[in-house]
C-alpha cells in the first residue's frame, strides 16, 4: 500500500525513452482508486513516438511492484526486456 505522497509523486513522473534515433517512448504512471480495501492499480502508459510522431501506446499493471521498482520500470524502458518485446511486438504488426 502506498501512502499519499507516494501515490502524488508517482502521478507526477514522466520520463522519456530514447530507445533509438527514431523511438521516444513517454512513461508515465497512473493510479487508479479500486473500491473497498484493495490497494490501488498502479498502470504504466507508454506512449510511442517514432520521428516525433505518435503511433501508439501501451499500458501494463505493476500489481505488487514496490514504490522504486515502479520507477526504475518506468525510468528505464529500454533496460527492461519484457517491454521492449511488447513494444517490438506492436510495431511490427504482431500485437493484435
């Protein structure tokens, strides 16, 4: 469970990607309230860009990631191999 100031401070990140010359990916993390006492869904948003442009976007559930491990995800996308497939995979065509 975060507290509120973790939940405001992950609201607010943004990073940007440079995953190559052409490939910009912007991450930025969303909580979302879920009802009783669960704790909230922490979701990364990865917005492509390639040339500036915007050709699509991502999103993930870092159910159960703690509060550092959320941010090195979203700090480094192009360290992390599970995302860099998912986004491989989308760009070529094989994500549907």
């Amino acid at each position: 469970m975060f507290t509120q100031q973790e939940i405001d401070e992950l609201s607010a990140l943004h990073f940007i990607n440079q995953i190559d010359a052409h490939l910009r990916v912007v991450s930025k993390i969303r909580i979302v309230a879920d009802t009783g006492d669960r704790p909230p869904r922490v979701i990364l948003l990865l917005e492509l860009l390639y040339d500036r442009s915007r050709v699509d976007q991502l999103s993930f559930d870092l159910h159960n990631h703690s509060y550092a491990d959320i941010i090195e995800v979203a700090r480094n996308v192009g360290d992390n191999e599970y995302l860099m497939c998912e986004i491989d995979n989308l760009l070529s065509g094989h994500g549907e």
